[in-house]
C-alpha cells in the first residue's frame, strides 16, 4: 500500500505530522491529546478511538516508521502447517500471525511493529529468519478465527476484546462478525464483572465475545451515539438505527436498549437491504398452498395475514407475496415500522411514532392516496385491525402481519382485540401460518435408524415414519453448530362456510383448528415433521420447533 506519509516530516511528533499532513484537524488533535493525558495510550490508538482516524491512516505511519511492508490479510487462509504447535491464543495476544514460509524464512504479519516485547515473543516463536510486515488488526484477528474455526478451536467463537479504549474498531468487529456469521441480530449482555456478545444465528444464540467493563462501556456508548440515542439516558429504554459499511456491503442496523441490574443490555438487528425482497418462488412453498395464496392476492380486494411467532420469516413472505403482483397495473402503497426492503413501484412509508405517526393514522392517509394495494407491516392493535379490514372492504387488497400461534389462531385473536366477527368474515381471505426450522449441514450430517419413539413423534403427526433420521455433529462449514441456512414450514387457512360459521359465533382457536383440519388444512407441525421425515432437517430440531422435549425421542 503507497504510504500516506510525506518523507520530509519523519522528524516531527506523531501527532503534528498527522496535522501538518491534513489528516486531523488542531482541534481533533488537541481532544486526542487531553485523553491521552488522562489515559497515558498511544495518541494513534486516541484518534482511532475518537473515530477522527481509521486504523490504516495509522498503521500507514507507524508501518513506515518501522520500514516494514504493509500486506493485506483479507482472504487469505492461513496453512495449518504454519500454525502446527502454536497457541493460537498466544498470537491473538500478540497480534500476530504467520502466513508464509520460504525454507527457513518466515513472513509474519504484526499490527505494531515498533513492539519490543512482540519482537522477542516472535523471536521465541518461530526460530530463523524473520521477516516481519504490518497488517491491520483486524485482519490479522480475522485470520485466526478462520484458523481457529478450521483446527475446531473454541477461539472462533469465544474471542475475549482486549481492554484497548478502541470503541470505533471494537464496535466494528463486533458488527461485522455479525454479518460474517449470518447473524440476525447482535446481543451485548452486561454481567457482574463482564459484558458478553452473542449472536443470533439461524434463530438460536451463539457465543460471541466477552468485553472487559470498561470497553463494554465505551463500545455501548459507540454504539447509542450512532442510532442517535441520548447517551446520558441508562435508567430508561430507547430505540434508533444506523447504517453500517459491513464486509459485504451496507447493513441497516436497528438499535434497543433496556436497563438492567448489571447496566444496559443492547440488542442490534441487522438488516442486509442489498440483498433485496426475496421472490415467491424462493419460500419453497407447497404447490397447493401457493396456488391457494395466488388465488387470494389475485383478488382486487380481501384480507391476507401471514401469522407466526417474532423472527419466524413474516414479513420475508409478506414482501414476496406483494413483489408477485403487477406494480405496472396496481398501485401498491406500505405502512411500515421499518422499511427493511425497497420495493420498485411501491409507495412506501416509515411510521415515526415519536411525532405521532403510528399504523392508524399512516393508514388513513394512505386511504386517500387512491391505493389498489396495501401492505401493512404489522397490525398491532384494534384501531390498525379495524382499519385495515374496512380498507378490505371497500375494494383494496391488504396484506399485514399478526402474532398468532397457527392459522387458525388469528381470527380468534382478531376477535379478542375487539374486531366484529361480520367484518372479519366479509374480508378474510386467508391466513398463512409459517415457523422456520435450521436446514442440517449436509457436510456433517449422520443417518441413523429411527427408533420406537421417534417413528410414534411421525405417526403421530400422520408422517409415515422414514427408514433413517438425520443427526448432524458439527464442522468448520457450520461453524461447529451443525446447521446451516433455514427453511420455513407452512400452514394455510382459507376460510370456507364451516369456519366463517365458527367465526360468527366467536370460537374458539382450538375449534377453529380442528374444523379447518377436518376441512383439508394441513397442520403445520406434519409439515415440520415431513422437514425431518425428508432429511432437510434434524430429528432434533423437528422435535425443538414445535416444542417437543428431546428426552421424548429417546
């Protein structure tokens, strides 16, 4: 990498060189030097800290200083040769890796050259000739979590962030480990003595980092500066977002916070946008509930919900089924909370509850902007509900969400909330119930015969028990979790007279169920149970999504 640093002002202080070569201004400088008065640390790693700098704008210095190369590490894979009888853990801490050897020569990559005490370490390390170059930390770090998850170190998944002050680069790693792991959402869970990282992978929580007090401090105060919340508030909830330049590209990120006994506990979700609205086609659904669905939103007006528990792929299915439609021929106009896809042709609107701007009263303005189509992100209460169901019947066609536990549940919840069971029965057209299992990794995956409890688990649910079941041990393309990637089991509800006859007369879900079972209506726990039947799934996870306890199989 050429270097940033003009030759004719190597004798001049660090931080006067970074101002006289305009890449800090007097008054960052002045801030990063009463910080390094309090904290006595490198005024580079201040200014890194502060965000006023990015860690190669300093390592372009100190590399040069030094007189070392400066080589990218970003996907490179490390040979395991070159790693055979070293500490992983004790290169961590020095920050260091080596990524090629050449007889009795070793390149080793360093994120501070000018450490001594790196030197002598290395020295003892790797006996020979040396040849050291500098590389971000980062990327040195991301090398040997690779390494790590290859050799199945529990390292690559329970990285300790050293007590740096570096909020900036900490939050990053934390963020971007996120998106290379596939995470849904990021977890910073304060404890007595530390703060532990968590991810959510593929529905289930996985070990992250943990976090010295101090830096959960400051990455925590990072983070609330970024999503815009008021970082003097701890004792009250909030909520913001912020956008995040990831690895692969920009990621939204919606940011809550909530005290604690320990202090705050935060919770970032992230929202890869780039990736787009996923298509119809790509839900795998049953052909005899698309076709039922294809019938329903062909409709000029009616009611769909799609209905499942949080992060159970809702809103992933409602945006397939609105992209399905011709925005040509249709205006197609949103209320949501946020706007997690962008959608050509579609008119779409954030509610901003802070001003007053929530569901109901987005909905009623959007009611005058002569819409064919809406889509309503989530119907949360009776006054949206209402809304949304008049809107139906007067000649649009709405599609939303709603928390319910099965198809057959929403009526009887629409209900509960207050809505008149006339008005549901004039508008409903379906309901599609869905939950997400984890697809087994097909790498470390292991037959095995079914045994008596586990064929009753299918009978049960009218599945033919199958002649082998899968169980998965884990290796390095899952991440050592044993799945990787989900899939969604589906249930759909069409209303015929039998049920808009129960409706009526404010059944319950139980009854509604059993009369829709009795009508044709595939339950969604055969579905789940066909997941494991066919292979894509584990018997284990079968018995987990739909709440089975795992001694129950054996």
């Amino acid at each position: 990498m050429a270097s940033t640093v003009d030759p004719n002002l190597e004798k001049l202080p660090f931080g006067e060189r970074l101002l006289a070569s305009g890449l800090v201004s007097r008054a960052q400088l002045n801030v990063a030097l009463i910080e390094q008065r309090r904290t006595r640390e490198p005024i580079g790693k201040i200014l890194v800290a502060l965000g006023f700098l990015t860690q190669d704008q300093v390592n372009a210095i100190v590399f040069e200083d030094a007189h070392v190369e400066r080589v990218a590490l970003r996907g490179r894979r490390i040979e395991a040769a070159l790693l055979r009888g070293i500490s992983l853990d004790r290169l961590r801490q020095l920050v260091a890796v080596p990524y090629e050897r050449i007889g009795d020569t070793w390149k080793i990559a360093v994120s501070d050259p000018s450490d001594v005490l790196v030197a002598d370490s290395l020295a003892a390390l790797f006996p020979g000739t040396r040849q050291i170059v500098g590389s971000t930390r980062a990327e040195i770090l991301e090398c040997l979590r690779e390494a790590a998850s290859l050799q199945g170190s529990p390292l690559a998944a329970a990285t300790t962030v050293e007590s740096s002050g570096d909020a900036v680069r900490a939050l990053d790693q934390l963020l971007n480990e996120g998106v290379t792991r596939r995470a849904t959402d990021v977890h910073l869970e304060p404890e007595e003595k530390i703060t532990r990282a968590r991810y959510r992978v593929d529905g289930v929580l996985c070990a992250g980092p943990a976090f010295s007090l101090d830096v959960a401090a400051a990455v925590l105060s990072r983070l609330k500066l970024l999503a815009g919340l008021d970082i003097s508030i701890k004792r009250m909830p909030q909520d913001g977002r912020f956008r995040h330049e990831g690895p692969t590209g920009s990621v939204d990120c919606r940011v809550s916070t909530i005290p604690t006994v320990y202090g705050e506990n935060a919770v970032v979700r992230l929202l890869d946008g780039s990736q787009g609205a996923a298509r119809l086609a790509s839900l795998e659904l049953p052909p005899a509930i698309l076709a039922d669905l294809q019938r329903a939103i062909a409709k000029p007006y009616g009611m769909v919900y799609v209905v499942g528990a949080t992060g159970s792929g809702k809103t992933t299915s409602l945006y397939a089924l609105l992209g399905s439609l011709d925005a040509m021929q249709r205006k197609i106009c949103t209320v949501e909370d946020p706007v997690e896809y962008r959608l050509p042709l579609a008119r779409q609107t954030q509610v901003q509850p802070e001003i007053g701007f929530e569901f109901a009263s987005a909905l009623r303005a959007l009611l005058r902007q002569d819409p064919d189509v809406i889509l309503v992100g989530e119907t949360r209460d009776t006054e949206t509900a209402e809304i949304a169901l008049r809107a139906a019947l007067t000649g649009h066609l709405v599609l939303s969400t709603l928390h319910a536990n099965g198809a057959a549940a929403a009526p009887a919840r629409l209900i509960q909330m207050g809505l008149d069971p006339f008005l549901l029965n004039s508008t409903l057209s379906a309901v599609l119930a869905q939950t997400l299992l984890r697809l087994g990794c097909p790498r470390c995956r292991r037959a095995e015969a079914p045994n008596a409890a586990m064929a009753r688990f299918f009978s049960q649910r009218g599945v033919a028990p199958p002649a082998q079941v899968y169980r998965t041990v884990g290796c390095a393309d899952c991440g050592h979790t044993g799945f990787r990637g989900r899939v969604a089991a589906f249930e759909l509800l069409v209303p015929n007279s039998e049920i808009r006859e129960a409706i009526s007369r404010r059944a319950s879900a139980a009854e509604i169920e059993a009369i829709a079972i009795r009508c044709g209506l595939e339950p969604i726990e055969r579905a789940v149970a066909q997941k494991a039947a066919s292979g894509v799934t584990t018997m284990e996870e079968a018995a987990r999504v739909i709440g089975v306890p795992e001694v129950d199989l054996l």
